[in-house]
C-alpha cells in the first residue's frame, strides 16, 4: 500500500501533479491539501476509473494562513499514513510584489506544511517543489530537525526539471527526438546560474558544436523565464513541473518498495547522507542536487560527479556556490530566526 498527499493540490502544478498521481499504477491511495477547491479537485479526478483512492482536504474558509482547528484537523487527516508527500504549495510572484515578498510567503508556506507532516507523518519521504527550493528545502529541514524527526534520506528538493530540461533541450540541437537516450547530470541548486548542466557527462556522449554550447547551458538554466515570458504574465511553468515531480514521485515510490539501481539528481542535506560529507567538502556547502542512488531508505548514495566537470563546467559550480550559499543561508535564517 503507498499513500501519496499533494500540498497545494488545487494550483497550477498541485492540478496536473494530482491527476498524473490518480493515474500511477504505483498508488493506492492519494489525498490532496489545499487552503481552497480540493474536495472539487478530488471529485473530479475520483471520476477516474484507475486504482488510486482518492480524497480531498481543504483548510477552513478563508484560513489562507492554516491557524484554525479545523485546518489543522484536515491537514492531519490528509497526512496521516503518508508514505510520500509532494509539495507544490504557494503563491505566484504578483505585480508589486518583491522577490523577498515572495520569499517570505512561500517560506512560512512551507514551514507551516512541513510542522505538520513532522506531527502526522513523521517517515514520510517529503518532495519539496515549492520554490525558492534552494532555501525552502534548509527551511523544511530546519523544521523537521526542531522536531526531532529529520531524516536527510528523505527530505528531497526536486530539481528533476532541470534535468528534464537539459534532456529535451540537447535534442533540439541533435534533431533526434528519444527522450530515453540522453541522461544529462544536472547539479548544483535550481535556479538560474545555481543550475549546472553538465554536459561532458552527459550518456551516450553527445557532440554540441561549440558554438551552441553557452546558448544551450544558459537555456536550461533559465529555462523558466521562456514560459513565463510565453505565458504573458499569467504564471510559470506549472505542467513541465507537474511531470517532472510526478517522474521523480515515481522514482522515489520505486525505490522505496525495493526497485534497485534508481539514480536521480536530487537537492539534498550533504552532510546527512552516504557520501555527502566529500561534497560539502568540495563545495562548502550542506545542500547541492547530485545524482543519488535511491533505496527503501531513501538517499542511500550520494554521488561525487563534481570531480568529472570539465574545466568551462568547473567554473559554472563556482558561479553556483556563490549563489547558494546565499539562498542556503536565507533558508536556515528564515527557519530559526
Ligand atoms: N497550504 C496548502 N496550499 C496552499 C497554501 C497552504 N498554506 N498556500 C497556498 N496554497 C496553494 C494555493 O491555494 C494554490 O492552489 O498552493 C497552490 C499554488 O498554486 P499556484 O498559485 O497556481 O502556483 P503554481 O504555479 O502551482 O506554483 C506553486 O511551485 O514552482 C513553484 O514557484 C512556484 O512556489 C511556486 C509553487
């Protein structure tokens, strides 16, 4: 039996996420939080006929912040008995808004969610999508270690986009259109230049003129900034990010029933899983995505591919840890302060 709760199941990624989850032949049982429109959600997507039970929790009207009972009583029955939890939970930048607005918004989102899956699903492997991830992934860890139940095996920041990105943007320029044949290690953090695509590693080798290659790291790693200028002002990329978490979801459950030989690139607590210690030596930093070998456990490996980056790529993690530091930092200040 795997039961899987989306937090955040009413909004542009929560939507298409929960309906790829009713679909999975890989759970049972599917409950969707949101502060609004879940019991619409959930009625919707129940009127399919896959193997998924599926049920929707809403918070009390107008708790947008989560502080009454009856929202803590609909986060706990959402939870409870959770084996993955997939968080898309937040706001959308709006006109006036700054980017610390923001941050601090989804950031005590997150914070909030993640207090209560410390409470009702203590071993529960817990996806964080909710962005900045660079820091609500420090702020979600801060949260279940003030809890006392942090397990670094299984706090996850899903980078899988990036991947996913590099993957499809690498056939553009190949022509060749199987997404099954290239895998492009994508590392670092997950936005902008904390986002390092590297292609020298990438299996079976691919030959990128030199010429194209800058475009082609820099188009991953603003990847986003193409759909929201698409999307004229009216949101991000909402389904490419509901297929890459529910990828990643699936490749979390596999692996967590048993399936060997999973290696996803995932932003991970360093210091708390096999491995981890030589990254954040080499980097001098406690969070970076690396591909890691997945087990019942969770993170059961960490891999240190840092080593392999050519030298044009060596400096594109430079560039990264600059960065992260800073987002890391902003995290772990939010959490404690
Ligand atoms: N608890 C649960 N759900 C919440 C909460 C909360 N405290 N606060 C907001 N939500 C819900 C909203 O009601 C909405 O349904 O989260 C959903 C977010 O959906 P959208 O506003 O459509 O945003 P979306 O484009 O899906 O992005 C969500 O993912 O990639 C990141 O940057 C993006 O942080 C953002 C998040």
């Amino acid at each position: 039996m795997v039961k899987a709760v989306v937090l955040g199941a009413s909004g542009g990624i929560g939507q298409p996420l929960s309906l790829l989850c009713k679909i999975s032949t890989l759970i049972d049982e599917l409950a969707l939080f949101d502060v609004v429109n879940t019991p619409g959600v959930a009625a919707d997507l129940s009127h399919i006929s896959s193997k998924a039970k599926i049920e929707g929790f809403v918070a009390a009207k107008g708790d947008m912040k989560g502080e009454t009972e009856e929202t803590e009583t609909a986060k706990k029955n959402a939870l409870t008995g959770a084996d993955v939890v997939i968080i898309p939970a937040g706001v959308p930048r709006k006109p006036g808004m700054t980017r610390d607005d923001l941050f601090n918004i989804n950031a005590g989102i997150v914070k909030g969610l993640v207090e209560a899956c410390a409470k009702y699903c203590p071993k529960a492997a817990i996806l964080v999508i909710s962005n900045p991830v660079n820091s609500t992934v420090p702020i979600a860890a801060e949260v279940l270690k003030k809890a006392g139940v942090f397990d670094p095996k299984k706090l996850f920041g899903v980078t899988t986009l990036d991947v996913v990105r590099a993957e499809t943007f690498i056939q553009d320029i190949s022509g060749e259109r199987n997404t099954d044949k290239v895998v492009v290690p994508v590392i670092g953090g997950h936005s902008g230049n904390t986002i390092v695509p590297l292609f020298s590693q990438a299996k079976p080798s691919v030959d990128i003129p030199g010429d194209k290659l800058d475009a082609l790291v820099h188009r991953v790693q603003f990847g986003g900034d193409e759909v929201v200028k698409a999307k004229d002002g009216a949101g991000s990329a909402t389904l490419s990010m509901a297929y890459a978490g529910f990828r990643f979801a699936e490749s979390v459950i596999k692996a967590l029933k048993g399936e060997k030989g999973i290696v996803e690139p995932t932003f991970v607590y360093l210091p708390g899983v096999s491995g981890g210690d030589e990254i954040a030596k080499a980097t001098g930093v406690d969070y970076f995505s690396v591909p890691c070998e997945l087990g019942p456990s969770g993170v059961e490996k960490a891999t240190n591919i840092l080593g392999s980056a050519n030298d044009n790529e060596k400096k594109l993690i430079d560039e990264c840890i600059k960065g992260l530091k800073t987002n890391i930092e902003s995290g772990v200040t939010f959490a404690t302060k």
